[in-house]
C-alpha cells in the first residue's frame, strides 16, 4: 500500500475517533400503558439526556388513532410543572412535545392520552444528567483541522525533498 493510502486511512481513523456522539437513536422508552388490545408508548429522546431541550414522543397502536395527548413534566428539584398539548411528530406516527430540561435530576412524567376507545395514562421517569463542558463538545470541531495539517506538512516536505534531489534537471 502506497505512503498516501496510509495516511487516508489514518485520517478517516482520526475523524472517526474524535466525531461527537451522533444522535440517530430512535429514544429509550420510559412508559407503556394498554387499552383493551390496543397500545400506548412513551420514549424519550435522546436515550441519555442532559440539560437542555428534551424530546417526548409518544406513539399509539393504530386502533387508538385519532388520540389528543396532555403532557405534564417535573424535575425533582423544581416544584412548577411544565404542561403542554403535544403536537404531531414529524415523522407522522405520533405526538411529540420538546421540554427545557434545566436541571440534572430526575425527572417524572405523566401524559394523558385521549382516544375514541377511552383515556390512558402513562407515567414514567427519566434521569437527566449535567451538560458537558464546552471543551467536549466543541473539541470535534477543533481537532478535525490536525489531520489536514498534517498532510499539508508532509507534502510541502515530500515536495521540498524532490526539488533537492531531481537528477533528471541537474537540481541538487
């Protein structure tokens, strides 16, 4: 293998190694509840939230559609609930709220979920864990440029070294 197919390589391993987490997962369920044979669930998303914004998706089995969800959610620590009507998920198979995390404790949900068969509730809790600091989320970005210096330090002295030594032009 060629000197330039090793350094690629090395490069992709470094981008890989240094790349924030992604946040592709569809969310960790935190409560299920059931009405006669139909089915409700409620996750949250990302699996393993830290302060900040949070979503809460809940998803019906299709017999319970059209549903109307009531969402209230409280930290541990703060006394004041946050209660919201969830809206439509983007992706079309649920309702979804986006909630402000602003502490790192556990937090304790209770949705109501009104359909034409009845009422479900479901109850869950999720803990939430202190933001990261600055430098970890922000570190990806800094140290994606080592690799491209690198490289162009190996070239400007792969190509100082041809110049030295081309025999083909009397260059010495």
């Amino acid at each position: 293998m060629k000197w330039r197919g090793k350094i690629i390589i090395c490069i992709a391993l470094l981008i890989c190694a240094i790349a924030s987490r992604a946040n592709a997962d569809g969310g960790q369920v935190i409560a299920t509840a059931t009405l006669g044979r139909e089915h409700a669930v409620m996750m949250v998303n990302p699996s393993m939230p830290t302060v900040g914004m949070v979503a809460l998706i809940v998803r019906v089995s299709p017999g319970l559609e059209p549903f109307e969800c009531i969402l209230s959610a409280q930290s541990q620590v703060d006394s004041v609930p946050i209660q919201c009507i969830m809206n439509a998920d983007p992706d079309g198979l649920g309702q979804r709220a986006l909630i402000e995390c602003a502490d790192a404790s556990q937090w304790i949900i209770n949705v109501r979920i009104t359909t034409p068969l009845g009422m479900i509730e479901l109850n869950g809790q999720f803990p939430v864990a202190p933001a990261p600091a600055k430098w970890q989320t922000q570190s990806p970005w800094i140290l994606i440029w080592v690799p491209f210096v690198l490289v162009l330090l190996i070239r400007q002295r792969a190509r100082r070294n041809l110049k030295h030594y081309d025999v083909r032009y009397g260059v010495s």
